[in-house]
C-alpha cells in the first residue's frame, strides 16, 4: 500500500500539490472567517482525500449553533462558517497526521497542512528506504514498537497479537530512544530500579540534598557494591519501573517495563522518558511473552503484585523485538503520518535526492515485500 500511496503523491505533485492554508487566528469549530481561508482548508483537505469539494456555509445562513461569538474576519470573498462537516474533515487529518484530535486548526495542524505534497512524497520514499534496512524474516512471534507512533504490536504466527500504547524517550538532553534490534531473554517482576549514574547525579542528588527525607519517602536506597556505590529504588507500587520489566540485552540499556504513571498514555504525543519504553498493558504483554511458557493472565498478575522482589523468568526461546523509526505507515488499510518527534525526516528525505531518484529506488522493493512489511512494522 504505501508504494501505491507513493504513486498517488506523486501525481498530486505533478498536478501542482495543494494550495497554502492561511489564517492569522486559530480556527475553532463554529468560527466564521473569509470563505478565501475556509475555501483554501476545504480545498486542502480534499486534495488527500479527507473530504468532498462541497459549497461553505455562509454566516449569514448558519444556524445559531454554528455561529461563534468571535469577530467575524471580513475579507473581500465575505465571510463562512468553520462548519462540522468540515471540522470532522480535520479531526481525521489530526487522527491521520500525529496531532491532537480536536478539530481546531491551530499552530501545530496549519504547520502540518502547509507542509508541501513534495515533502510527503519524500517522506513515504523515505520510510520505504527504512523498511529496505530491516531483516525481511522476523522469526514467528515478535514485539515492534514504533517510536514515533507511540505504539507496541506484538506479532504471532504473522498475525497482531496484540497492540497497545507506550511512552518513549524525549526528544531533547540525548534522551531519545535509540533504533535497534535485539532479542528478549528474561522477565522481571516486581523490579528495583538500578538508577543511571547520570539520571541519579542530575536528578535525585540534588532533590536528596534540598529534602533529606526525598530518598527514604521516594523508595531509594544507597547501595554500596565493590565496584561503587549506586542509587537504587525499592520495589513498590510507585517504582519507576512498575510491576514488570522486560530484558533483552543491547548496548543502549534499553527495556520495556510497566509504569505507575498510567494517565500520560492519554497524551498524544507521548514522549517523556529517558529512553527506556513504558508499556500501557505490561500484564497482557507478559502473557504474550511468557504464554508459551505455560503462565495465563491471571498468574502474571499474581507475580505483579505479589511474587518476590526482583523475581526473574527466563524465556526458554529468545522473542525478537525491533524498535523502528516510521513516520508514514499504513494501519487498517489507511495511510498514517507519524509525529517526527526526533526531526530525522528531513534529514533522510534530502539524503534520498530528487523525486524521479526516490521513485526509481522504491520501485525496486517488491510489491509482496513491501505489503509484507508495511504490515508488520506498523
């Protein structure tokens, strides 16, 4: 699909893309403003497909809930309504685009309507080239985790086995979570964090030193090894790491684990760690792990809460899980544009060269390879 996806971009750039979306103000829906800036959203918006070409309401016709108490902004064409046919159009540009799905046309969705039909071309030529550099055989069951989607699918026997939220690492101090793969190997219950040097310096220290009773009300605790001595925090509902921590060892000391800070999963853009991926569901993804291994739901959530501290399970076969970069994918059949949380597109899409390159080099992929992948690494 996205190749047939690169092909529909690319007729729309040889037709002449879509015209610039401008407003001075931020669009609520029901606003009214000059039916030059609705025509150019309207117009905008069914260019990709999110709605018909259908005549503005004019303000003066609009229902009384539809209105909105704002200045009407006059321009020579007169003014229209910010209507809900049109608001639903936008909602489904947000929900495709990695923006908060509100309906208002603010800051964030006008920069991401404005970006040219050049650039999204680009941009999916650019993110086939990333699925060329991965593995084409996974194995029979894996975990993929795609970074700026926010989102961890686990796969069986080639089909979903599961989906869920997660929260990866933020996009400034080096705290971005890296690409890689690697395979997990053991499960961890009810975990003591093993704090980083560099978090506990930054972070804990000084918060220890401007409240001496931080350690002992937080759950830490100083450890003294024959190689240093370390901050850890204890096993608790207020851990850092959760219930649960899922190993596979990289050069990154990067993992999955559990979270108690649950109400960040409803946030958009879910960028907060530094670097590791909380999971929204890490009961259902130790069953998926551990489910051939005999454990069911219900005896994972007995070792959640009450196994004993730092209660390690080891998977008798290795599960691969392959963190990856896409900003364009396909999800139940639509095109996706992901949140490039980490400003690495543009780099890529100016490295592949000019559009007829991007074209001869992504046709090269064949078309059962390619569907294959789009479906995996969603």
């Amino acid at each position: 699909i996205l190749l047939q996806e690169l092909a529909r971009y690319r007729q729309l750039v040889a037709s002449g893309g879509w015209t610039q979306v401008s407003t001075r103000r931020v669009l609520h829906p029901g606003d009214t403003a000059t039916s030059h800036v609705l025509g150019a959203l309207l117009g905008r918006l069914h260019a990709e497909g999110y709605t018909p070409l259908v005549p503005l309401v004019p303000a003066d016709t609009a229902p009384p809930a539809l209105r909105s108490e704002t200045v009407i902004a006059r321009g020579p064409s007169g003014p229209a309504v910010y209507d809900l046919a049109l608001a639903v159009a936008v909602a489904a540009y947000q929900q495709r685009h990695g923006l908060t799905v509100d309906s208002v046309v603010g800051p964030n969705t006008l920069l991401s309507l404005n970006r040219p039909a050049e650039f999204r071309m680009r941009q999916i030529a650019a993110n086939l080239e990333r699925h060329r550099w991965l593995p084409r055989e996974r194995g029979n069951r894996f975990v993929v985790v795609n970074v700026p989607a926010f989102r961890l699918r686990a796969y069986d026997a080639g089909r979903e086995a599961l989906s869920m939220n997660v929260i990866v690492g933020a996009e400034y101090g080096g705290r971005s979570t890296p690409v890689f793969s690697d395979s997990m190997s053991y499960v961890v219950f009810r975990p003591y964090w093993n704090v980083p040097q560099g978090i506990a310096s930054r972070e804990l220290w000084p918060k220890q030193q401007n409240d001496p009773s931080y350690f002992q009300r937080n759950g830490y605790e100083v450890v003294h090894a024959t190689w240093g001595t370390f901050v850890r925090q204890k096993p608790a509902l207020g851990n850092a790491l959760g219930r649960v921590k899922f190993i596979f060892p990289n050069d990154h000391a990067i993992y999955l684990h559990d979270t108690p800070a649950q109400a960040l999963f409803v946030e958009p853009v879910r960028a907060f760690s530094h670097g590791c991926i909380r999971v929204e569901h890490p009961d259902q993804l130790a069953q998926f792990v551990l489910g051939p291994q005999g454990w069911d739901i219900d005896r994972v959530r007995e070792a959640m809460t009450s196994s004993g501290d730092d209660h390690r399970v080891n998977l008798e076969h290795k599960l691969p899980v392959y963190i990856v970069y896409f900003t364009t994918y396909v999800r139940n059949g639509m095109l996706h544009f992901a949140n490039d949380i980490y400003d690495r597109d543009d780099a890529l899409v100016r490295a592949m060269g000019a559009p007829e390159q991007l074209h001869s080099r992504m046709v090269q992929i064949p078309s059962h390879s390619a569907s294959r992948l789009e479906h995996d690494f969603e």
